[in-house]
C-alpha cells in the first residue's frame, strides 16, 4: 500500500509501497487536472529496491489500472483534501495482484462448474434413448438377415455409449485410478488414435521415446486423453507436410513428455487464457480440450 500526500509546500511527500521509505519530489513532479485525476512521475523500483525508472502515471479514483511493471496490478484512490485547495489530494494505491487472481480463478472454476452442470444434462438425456436403441436393435438382430447390419449398428452404439459415459466422467469429476504405466504405450495409444487422420492429410507424426519401459503411477485413460488433446491440437495447428515431434526424456527423476509442431504457433497474448473452458481461436472448435485436460494434469 502506498499513500501518497500533496502538501501545501507545494511537495508531494509519499510512502513507497515497494521500498517502504518515505520520499518526497518536488511540485513538477505531481500534478492534477481536477479533482478527481492526477499525474506523477512516480519512481519504480523492483522488489530487491533497485531504482528502475521515474514512470508518468495518471490516477483517477474510480478506475483502477495495470501498472506498468508486469505482474503488478493497482487499485488506486484518489481523494481531494477539499477545504484546502482543490490540487492537493491524497492517493492511496494498493497491491491488487493477488486479489486479481483469485478473481480470475474463481471464474474459471465457476465456467467449470456450469461446463460440468452442462455434460451430465446431456449426457443423461442420450443415455436413455440410447439404451431404448440397443434393445430395438438386439431384438431385430434375432432375425437371421439382419443379423450382421443390427451388429453394425451394435457397436456403433457402444462408440456413443462410451463417449457419453467418459463426458459423465468428467462432468462428475471422475477420481483418477492410479497404476504403474509404461508411458510410452500410453503416448502411442493416443497416437494411434489420430494416425489415421494425419495421413489423410499428409501430416507426419515422429516420435523419439528415450524413456522406454519406465513406468509412472498414473491414470491410463486420463493421460491418453491429454495427449489425443494435444495431438488433435497439432494436426489444426500444420499445414500439409507438417510434423508433429512427440518425445519422452527423463530429466532429474522425472519423465519429460514434449509435443512440438511446426505450425502457426501461439500469440503471446493467448497464453494466458489457453487452459480456460471455452477458449478456441478455430471456427468450430470447443475451446475444451486443453481446459479437460488442465483439469486432469492438475488432479495428480
Ligand atoms: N499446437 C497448437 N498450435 C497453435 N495453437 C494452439 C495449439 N494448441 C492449442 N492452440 C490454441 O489453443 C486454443 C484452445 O485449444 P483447445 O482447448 O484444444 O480447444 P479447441 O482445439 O477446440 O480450439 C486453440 O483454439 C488454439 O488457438
Ligand atoms: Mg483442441
């Protein structure tokens, strides 16, 4: 916290939050239009209290706004000392780095909430024609010549009928059941998955697994689900004859798992936002792989 003080000596006297000494600078260094804004050059310093730099900063009371040093947010006040003379005020800025992110993480897990809400109505509502479905099906299967085609539509079914459950999963926040896996069998799983679809598109998957047969307690259908995620992610992100480079090293006791694409890349200014539910920068993507599978990263 910091207040900042204009006397009538025509000196701004303040407390450094940072520092926590008392400064004072003299008249030209502090200014103010009305009552309600004012501009000072205010000394930055870093956390160590090494002097960065004088930054012209204007202050309104009603506005807060980020401060020019990254990570560190101001919520500013600025009240006049009205039966003196309109000029001199007294500011009072306060650190709101923390409560902005805790800001922002309730909201995130409020999306996840309504998202989780969301997946458990739906999945539900298909569950029960789906099963009303099968029974048809198996019934029509008894007769001989349709017997292959009802199959068919059998396993069809119990494609959905998984996808369904694995979206009731999540939406309940299934536990993850933790078992000694091979990482590498995992990777390939998913891998396998989307090959199909890379070739199609004349996109290369390579992989350089240097961590064969170590295993890892970890959830096995989980895990393959971060990395089709991942993959899936890829694939958008190249162009034809583009690669998608998945490797495994072990670093200081850990597995390292890398993916890395050749394609378009990720704005700086996305970064922040790409674990959040309902993020996508694609027309018809759902902006929840990367937030699912956040999710499951975070539960180990
Ligand atoms: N490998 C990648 N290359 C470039 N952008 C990516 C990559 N992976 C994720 N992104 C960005 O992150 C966003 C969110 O990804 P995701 O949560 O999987 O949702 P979706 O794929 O449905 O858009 C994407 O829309 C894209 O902008
Ligand atoms: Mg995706």
């Amino acid at each position: 916290v910091a207040i900042v003080g204009y006397t009538n000596a025509g000196k701004s006297t303040f407390m450094n939050w940072i520092t926590k000494t008392k400064q004072e600078t003299n008249n030209s260094e502090f200014t103010t239009s009305s009552p309600k804004t004012a501009a000072i050059n205010y000394p930055l310093y870093d956390k160590s209290g090494t002097f960065l730099s004088f930054e012209k900063m204007t202050f309104t009371d009603t506005v807060g706004f980020i401060y020019d040093i990254p990570h560190i947010l101001i919520d500013s006040f600025l009240s006049t000392l009205e039966e003196i003379k309109y000029t001199d005020c007294i500011l009072l800025m306060i650190d709101i780095s923390e409560r902005k992110s805790f800001e922002e993480q309730i909201i995130v897990s409020g999306k996840l909430a309504s998202l989780g809400r969301f997946a458990a109505g739906i999945a539900h509502e298909i569950n029960n024609p789906l099963a009303s479905i099968r029974l048809d099906v198996e019934r029509l299967g008894k007769q001989a010549v349709l017997a292959k085609d009802s199959q068919n539509i059998l396993n069809t079914i119990g494609r959905i009928s998984r996808i369904v459950n694995n979206l009731l999963k999540y939406a309940r926040g299934q536990d993850a059941v933790l078992k000694l896996n091979c990482i590498d069998s995992i990777i390939s799983s998913s891998l396998e998955l989307v090959r199909e679809k890379f070739i199609t598109e004349g996109k290369q998957i390579i992989t350089d697994f240097k961590c064969s047969n170590v295993q890892v307690y970890s959830d096995f259908g989980q895990l393959q689900q971060v990395f089709l995620n991942l993959a899936l992610n890829a694939c958008d992100a190249i162009s034809n004859q583009g690669i998608l480079k998945v490797e495994t090293f072990c670093r200081n006791n850990n597995v390292v798992i890398k993916f890395t694409d050749n394609g378009c890349g990720i704005p700086k200014k996305d970064l922040a936002k790409l674990f959040d539910p309902f993020f996508t920068t694609k027309a018809s993507g759902t902006g929840l792989g990367l937030s699912i599978s956040h999710t499951i990263i975070k539960n180990k």
